[in-house]
C-alpha cells in the first residue's frame, strides 16, 4: 500500500511539473492562422530573449495581423512581418513592403549555434547585423549558411502543411503579387 501511495505522489509530482512547464511553455508559443490553417511556433526566449520578446509584443498589439509573406521562395523561405508597408488592411504598399519595420528600435544580433533547419524561425535584417526589427522568416528546407549570420528565434512544431501552401513569389528575390498574409497572429494556443 505505501508503495501505491508513492507511486500515486510521484505521478503528481510530475503532473504538476508538466503542468508548469506547459503553462510557461504556452506564454513562448505563437500561433499564426493562415487561410489553410494555424502554424504554431515555439518560441526560444533563452537563445534570443531581445527577439522573442518583440515578437510577443508586436502581436499582442495586433501589428502582425494581416501582412503579407512579401517574399518566398519556393525551396528557401517565407518572410513576413513588415508591420509598417506589408498590412494588407493598412498601409499595404507592394512597392516597399519589406523595407519596413516597425516603430521600436531595431535589435542587437542574437546569434546562437543552433542551424536553420526546415521549420526553423528566423529575423530577417539588412545587412547591418543588428537591424532586426519585425520581420522574420519560416524556412522551408534546411539552411546552413545562414548559420550563425542570423537570430533563431524559434521553430515550427505544428503547422509546417500550411506554411508549404503560402504562394510562392516570382523572380530570383522571392517577390510576390497577391500575396498570403498572416491573418491573426497571437501568443499562445
């Protein structure tokens, strides 16, 4: 009987260790509805805390909700999150978007040794390696030479079916017309 009795404590133990690594894992999650259906990111606030930290606050304010992927390619990438020229609904400008960010700072580099792998989340920046700001892209396919050039913020763990479905852009830079758009963007589930 005692030993049932520790058997049963040690399963709450762990219950309750799972429950609260789950509850804070949720506050590091971001979910992404597209037209297919939501991608769900896990957040890396200990890799790039500066990072992560934006993107939960650009889209508890909403300022992710409608851009547009404004550059993909097929085999690469999808980037998104110009809040400033890429707003389908306000502001959208086809000829800029991706030149924006949004009104914060840009952000000190956050490199890891983690590899940009397929599902990967990545900031996009200019060539200045601390001028991240809102934009960051989804890999499609494994790529090591962005290796340690730019800050993994994180990686797709659900979604990744719907993230293959985003419309392709034309020509070598990925430019796309028409283009796919977050529609709602949220921290947590």
């Amino acid at each position: 009987m005692k030993l049932l009795h520790l058997a049963f404590a040690a399963t709450l133990a762990v219950a309750g260790l799972f429950g609260s690594a789950h509850a804070q894992s949720n506050e590091n999650i971001l979910t992404i509805q597209l037209k297919d259906g939501p991608v769900v990111i896990e957040l890396l606030p200990q890799v790039a805390p500066k990072h992560v930290e934006r993107m939960k606050e650009l889209a508890g304010k909403g300022e992710y909700d409608n851009v547009a992927f404004h550059r993909v390619i097929d085999g690469f990438m999808a980037q998104t999150g110009d809040v400033e020229f890429g707003d389908l609904k306000d502001g959208y400008d086809p000829s800029r978007a991706g030149t924006g960010g949004s009104k914060l700072p840009d952000l000190p580099a956050e490199f890891s040794n983690l590899p940009f792998e397929r599902g990967t989340v990545g900031m996009a920046r200019a060539q200045d390696p601390n001028s991240a700001n809102s934009q960051f892209f989804i890999m499609f396919a494994d790529g090591g030479f962005l290796n340690g050039q730019y800050t993994v913020v994180g990686k797709v763990v659900a979604g990744m079916e719907y993230v293959d479905k985003i419309k392709r852009g034309e020509g070598a830079n990925g430019e796309v017309s028409d283009p796919d758009a977050m529609l709602k963007v949220t921290v947590g589930r």
